[in-house]
C-alpha cells in the first residue's frame, strides 16, 4: 500500500502568493484530514472530510485558507494569499470509519 | 477544548535504558494514541488504547490506558538509536470515534550510542 501521498514536499513562495497543497488519501479510507504542525501550536487539526463532504471546519485558521475533496482519491489545501505566518509543515492524514488516522510524509511550507 | 499533558518534554538517554513517559488531560478520553514522528515524516502510529486499564505491547513498547480515562503511559524498554524521534499522544475529541485527534505537545526523546 502506498500510504497517503502530498505533493510538494517542499514549498518556498513569496507573501501574496497562492498556495496549493495536494493529498492523495490511502484508497478505501473514507475519511480525510489536514493537520498542521508549528513550534507553538504544535500539531493541530484545520478541517476533516468524510465521503468527500466537509465535516468540521472549525480549526481553519482563517478565510485566506480553504479545502476541497472532489473525490474520494484527492483534496487541496488552499491558501490564498499566502503570509509568513503559515509557514508550517501541513499533514494529510486518512483513515476508514473508526480505524487510526494514518499520515501522510507533510509539505514543508515557507512563506518568504 | 480538551487539552493533552505531555512530560517529560525531553529526554536524554544512553542506548539501552528503559524510558516512560505520560499523557494527562483534564477530560476523559475514550481512546488513547500513541504516536511517533521521525524527523522530516509525518507521525506513525504505534499503540493504540480502547479500554480503561488495558496493557498494549508492540515489541520493546508497552503502553497503558488509565484507570480513570484521563492518562496513558509509554515505556520504551532497551531503548536503541533508531528510537529517536518525538513521542506524541492523541486522542479522539469532538464526539468523534477516532479522527478528530487532540495532540499532546510531544516528548523529544534523544538516545546516546
């Protein structure tokens, strides 16, 4: 099995700058989550899909960012414009109903 | 919200010791994770805790559910260098089964050869 896969690895950009960060979740999982890890805040949830539907939003830090799931093998996480302080490592994470949340290897983010 | 005490923050040990840490929280928690970050990889689980009082090995790791759903312990026995790496424990919040987890802050384990 592959695992959950994110693409880039890396990302460097400019304040101002959209950001698209993309996951593939293990197949068969129905659930999908966008975690994000900073030295202050730690590791904390931003928003989880189930079956391609938005659950709980609640931990988007604010409207400069915003998730889709089209479906059931890919999502974004979107952050437009972009400012240092989202400067993070940002996980996805999948899982089927009731069974560990995996994760994926994160997108380091720098934001210049 | 529910939050996760980790202790220790750090530890520095020489290959071989046996090392414990633990999770506190002021609310109770119906399951207890138990994960491991690698530097530059996402966290893996390692344990995973469904029932007060219930003992769960995984080769050299044991880990523990409290009695009163509101701790969890980690042992590492012999520890060796591939042990390094950050120690978190999770649990579900939100009414959720299992994936909307709270993280602890992380126990920074260093082993010296």
């Amino acid at each position: 099995d592959a695992g959950v896969i994110q693409s880039p690895r890396h990302e460097v950009t400019e304040m101002g700058q959209e950001v698209t960060l993309r996951c593939k979740p293990i197949s068969g999982h129905d659930y999908l989550f966008w975690y994000r890890q900073t030295m202050m805040r730690g590791l904390e949830l931003l928003i989880y899909f189930n079956n391609n539907v938005p659950i709980d939003d609640s931990g988007m830090p604010e409207d400069r960012f915003s998730a889709k799931m089209p479906n059931a093998s890919f999502s974004t996480l979107k952050i437009q414009p972009s400012e240092p302080r989202d400067s993070a490592v940002y996980f996805c994470a999948s899982s089927f109903s009731g069974g560990a949340v995996l994760f994926g290897p994160g997108t380091r983010l720098t934001v210049l | 919200g529910q939050q996760l005490n980790q202790s220790p923050q750090s530890m520095f040990i020489q290959e071989g010791e046996d090392v414990s840490m633990n999770c506190t929280s002021s609310s109770i928690f119906n399951t207890w994770l138990w994960y491991k970050q690698d530097p530059g990889e996402g966290p893996v689980l390692l344990i995973a805790l469904y029932k007060a009082g219930e003992l769960t090995s995984n080769g050299r790791l044991t880990a523990q559910f409290g009695i009163t759903r509101k701790d969890s312990f980690l042992n590492i026995s012999a520890s060796i260098p591939s042990d390094v790496g950050i120690y978190f424990c999770a649990g579900p919040t939100g009414g959720t089964s299992y994936g909307k987890l709270t993280f602890g802050q992380g126990t920074i384990l260093t082993v010296h050869p």
